[in-house]
C-alpha cells in the first residue's frame, strides 16, 4: 500500500522515532484533558476534585478495553504487512476490528452507566462526592463508543507506519476538548453552567468530531474501505484481535484499577487527600507521555519485523525503547522534584491538597523510568503475540507490590506509605520486565542478534 511505512528496512531508531515521536504529541494532547479536568473543576471547589480523582482511574480502567483491542488490531495488521498478506486483507482486519471494537464498547458503556453509583460507593465515594460523579458518568458512557472507534481506526495508521496522522486527530480533538471545557463547566457565551458534566459533555462533542475525523481520513488513504466479502475470515480476524487484544485490555485494565483500589486506600485518610493524589497522577500521566508514545511506536516496529522474521530488529528496538525511558525518566524526575510545588499549587487550590500532590510529585518520580519499561515491554510482547506475559507482567506489578504495599503503607505510614509502595512497583514492574522480555526473545544480551528461521520466528 502507497501510504504504508516498511519497518522492517533502515535504521530500526528510524522506524520507531517515526511513529513514536508525533505520537507523543498526540498522547500528550489526550492527556491533557485530563488535567484540564482537574483545573476547572477544581476551581468549583473541593467536591468536583475529590470527583474527578475517584472518576479518573476507574474511567481510564474502562479505556483500557480501547487499547486492547488496538493493541490487538495492531498486532494482526502489522504482522499482516511484514508477511505481504496484500491489501485486501489488511482492510479487511481493520474493518473486522471496528465492527467488533464498537459493538463491544457500546455494550461496556450501558453497563458502566447502570453500575455507576454502587461502584463508586463500594471505593469510598461520599454522599456529597457523589451527585457530581453522576453528572459526569452519564455523558462519557455515551462518548465511549466513538473513542474505541477511533482508538481503533489510529491503529490501522500505526500498523501501517503512520504515526502522524493518528497524532494529528488525537491532538486536534483534545483541543476541542479543552476549549469547550470552561465554556460547558462554567456557563460561558451563554451556554448553560453544567460544572462536572459540563467536562464530560466537552468530552463526548470531542471524540465525536474525533471518530469521524479518522475514519474519514482511514477511508481516503485506503486503510479502512469496504473490501469484496467482507465477512470473509470474520472468524480468523475475531480470533487474531481476541488472542492480543483480550490479554492487552486486561493487561492495560490492571493498572487503572489497580489505581481506583490505591485511591480507596488513599480515601481512609479523607477527600482532601483524594484530590491530592488524584491531581498527582494527572501530572504523572503527563510526564510519562514519551514513554507512552515509545509504547506506540514497538508495537508496529516489533509487528512487521516479527511478520518479516526479523526477530533481531524487533530486538534491537525494545533495547533502544529502554535506553530512552531510563534517561528520560531520570530528567524528568530531576524537572518535578525542582517544580513540584509550583504545579501542585496550580492544580489544587486546597493547600493541604497541593502538599500531597508536591510530596508524590518529589519523590515517585525517581521510579517513572521502572513503568516506562513495563509498558514499552507489555506493547513488544503484545505485538509479539505474547499477550498473556505482558498481562502477567502488570497483574504481578499491581497486585503482588502496588496495591498491597499501599494498603499496608497507609495502614502504617499514612500517606507516605501509599508513595513508598509506588516506589517499589516501579522499579519492581522495571526488573521484571526485564527478564520476561529476554525470555520472550525480545531483550538479547549477551550474545549477537540473527535473523531466526520460518519455524523460530513463530515459536
């Protein structure tokens, strides 16, 4: 296919910078928005920011099904490209994808809708949290389905090398997002003063103009088009996304809810250090954004060139991935010890709050480079169709380290206890990682990188 990128020729940092480094401008933006969130609303008042830090990890769960099921769509797609499958069976893939991806996001969307007060209960959301959790549910559940359709249809530009547009729309509907935001929160030009909905609304009016902006723009290239029998080998693509893409949304599921569970943890101590945290790992989540583009970028570089049997360029490309997030990582963490307390200041207006933000900002940022491994690690091993290692990976991280560390640590230590645990998972999460990408074939030290056979290269 003419727009499609060959990643299995050049310099392998080539291929991954050319999709990673506009992705993180994308994910950068998405994240944003986030962020955004929590500065408006935080300027409601201490009720809407105490919301958003129980909604923010339990909808970034919900998420998780979307980067599963890109993950696994990335997967079949990329691997399509590097055996030359030709173009009528790579659309059809992603069609297939789309087709499955939405039904089931819109069938997640209703059952998060009618379970939202009784979840939200069960992890330490008061009386006085919850109406404004509820003004927020309503509108994101409705906006899920186009955020999967188009997660679904930036995977088919990844697959294909294309970094850039799936960055363009992530970006250009983020700023929508953003921009409507403090109209629809606060009632400005007019518009009706819906405080946390008005975020969700903001939400779901983006990622609609988002979805159809890449499908269109699918559709022109060729990567998303209506091919001759379309139902032809519907099973095998189910089946090709599932193997990937149930394992990889568990696996991207473990950590937000991992993190809902650390937030019920947090929440014994009170609301206020709720907002606390809450506003800390939006800031987290924008520090990790190069890792995260570096997470966007293996997984097509290690799919074509695993469909290619070039194993040792897959392997040459996670190395480079965790050369990147150790360095990176370190600087970043230098940047938020130096500036932790301005930007907590910004984001919670409650100074008790802001302290807890500053003090998780200090100290977990010397381990963001431990989750940068683990995640550039589980999108190799996904692309690698070793999905269920990479869920492993997480599963292992949350619930043998983080979560009962934090339950213990705040049980003991307070608040500190709960940012000691993080510590540990990280660099934990990093060490394992680490080992289960060398025995994937993935990480090849000490010994020269070849080429595998037909037979290696599907082991």
């Amino acid at each position: 296919m003419a727009n499609s990128r060959d990643l299995t020729q050049g310099p392998v940092w080539r291929g991954l910078a050319a999709v990673s480094a506009p992705m993180s401008l994308g994910i950068l933006g998405v994240l944003s928005v986030g962020l955004a969130d929590a500065y408006f609303l935080g300027q409601l008042g201490g009720e809407p920011l105490a919301a958003v830090g129980f909604i923010y990890p339990v909808t970034t769960a919900i998420t998780s099904l979307s980067i599963g099921l890109s993950a696994g769509a990335n997967a079949a797609i990329s691997q399509a490209i590097g055996r030359r499958d030709g173009e009528d069976a790579e659309a059809r893939l992603a069609l297939h994808a789309v087709l499955i991806g939405v039904t089931l996001a819109s069938i997640v969307a209703l059952l998060f809708f009618a379970a939202a007060t009784p979840l939200f209960r069960l992890i330490g959301a008061t009386d006085s949290v919850l109406p404004e959790i509820n003004a927020y549910v309503g509108y994101w559940a409705l906006s899920f389905p186009f955020l999967v359709l188009m997660m679904l249809t930036q995977a088919a530009f990844r697959a294909h090398g294309d970094g850039a547009r799936a960055a363009i729309v992530m970006v250009a509907m983020a700023l929508l997002n953003v921009a409507l935001d403090p109209l629809l929160i606060f009632g400005l030009w007019g518009l009706p003063d819906l405080g946390t909905g008005g975020a969700a609304l903001a939400t779901l009016i983006a990622r609609i103009a988002g979805a159809a902006a890449a499908m269109l723009w699918a559709i022109k290239l060729g990567f998303l088009r209506w091919p001759e029998q379309v139902t032809r080998r519907f099973t095998h693509s189910l089946r090709a996304i599932a193997t990937v893409g149930g394992p990889a949304a568990l696996s991207n599921a473990i950590n937000p809810a991992g993190m809902a569970l650390v937030t019920a943890a947090v929440a014994t101590l009170g609301e206020t250090p709720v907002g606390g945290f809450g506003a800390a790992t939006r800031v987290q989540s924008l520090a990790l954004v190069p890792m995260l583009a570096l997470s966007s970028g293996i997984g097509p570089v290690v799919g074509q060139n695993w469909g290619a049997e070039r194993p040792d360029r897959a392997a040459r490309g996670l190395g480079l991935s965790f050369a990147v997030c150790l360095v990176y990582g370190l600087v970043a963490a230098l940047g938020l010890w130096a500036f932790a307390d301005p930007i907590a200041t910004l984001l919670a207006r409650n100074t008790s709050a802001a302290d807890h933000t500053a003090q998780y900002l200090r100290y977990v940022s010397w381990s963001f480079f431990g989750y940068g491994f683990l995640v550039t690690a589980n999108a190799a091993m996904n692309a690698r169709n070793k999905a269920i290692w990479s869920m492993s990976l997480s599963l292992g991280r949350i619930f043998l380290l983080y979560l009962p560390g934090a339950w213990l640590g705040v049980t003991v230590l307070g608040y500190t206890g709960v940012l000691i645990a993080a510590l540990i998972a990280n660099v934990g999460g990093a060490a394992a990682a680490l080992v289960l990408a060398r025995h994937t074939g993935l990480l090849r030290w000490g010994k020269p990188s070849r080429p595998a056979t037909g037979e290696q290269a599907q082991a």
